[in-house]
C-alpha cells in the first residue's frame, strides 16, 4: 500500500498549533476538504489507546461520514500517530521552525479514492 505524505506551515506558535489539532471546538471550525464540507461535532481522548472522532458531512446534507481512530504515540507539541478505523496507520509530526509550524502526515493510502485527492482532501 503506497504511503502519502502531505504538509503545510503554519504561521503560529507551536502550542497555539497543537492546541487548535487536538481541541474538539477547533477542530470543528477548521477540519473541512473544500467549502462545501463541515465538521460539525469532534472529540478528542488525546493519550495512547484514547480514540477521537471527527463527523465530517457536505453542508447541502447529501453526504457524511465518521473519521475516527485510536491513538497508538503521542509524543506532545511533535508527534502523534493513530491507526484510523479501517486499519490504515497514520502519523503527523509538528516540526517548529523560523517561519511556523510545519505539520507533515503520512498516511497509507487507501483504494477508494486517487492519491491526488486523498493529499487533496
């Protein structure tokens, strides 16, 4: 299974980005793929064996689904890994630097949908 690996700076302090990944009300109000998307409800059990959950659904009601996990390494303001409910692994590593945070996810890829939409996305 091919891996993807996707990232972004972000102009902010470390904790601020940290904060704004793993506060279920954040979460909400940035986690969307396109404008026509939402994230209305999220929770968090941020620790090792904790879960969190992300209901991502189209605002026109057409479509929705569940993203959801289970912590596997938390390594606090750098490092945090899950496995997502259908097995795939995941990890996302937050590097503090001059310009921001970069964050950086590798994900396995899944079969569903094109690479290019799933860096997308």
């Amino acid at each position: 299974m091919p891996i993807i690996t996707i990232e972004t700076t972000v102009r902010a302090p470390l904790d601020r980005v940290w904060a704004a990944w793993n506060d279920p009300h954040a979460i909400e109000q940035w986690n969307a793929a396109t404008p026509e998307w939402h994230t209305p409800r999220a929770s968090v059990d941020l620790r090792e064996g904790g879960r969190f959950c992300a209901r991502m659904e189209a605002k026109d009601g057409s479509a929705g689904f569940d993203f959801e996990g289970t912590y596997t390494r938390i390594a606090p303001q750098r490092l945090i890994e899950y496995v997502m409910s259908d097995g795939r692994a995941v990890r996302v590593e937050f590097i503090d630097g001059a310009d921001g945070v970069t964050v950086r996810e590798r994900f396995d890829a899944e079969d569903a949908h094109s690479a290019g939409q799933q860096r997308q996305g």
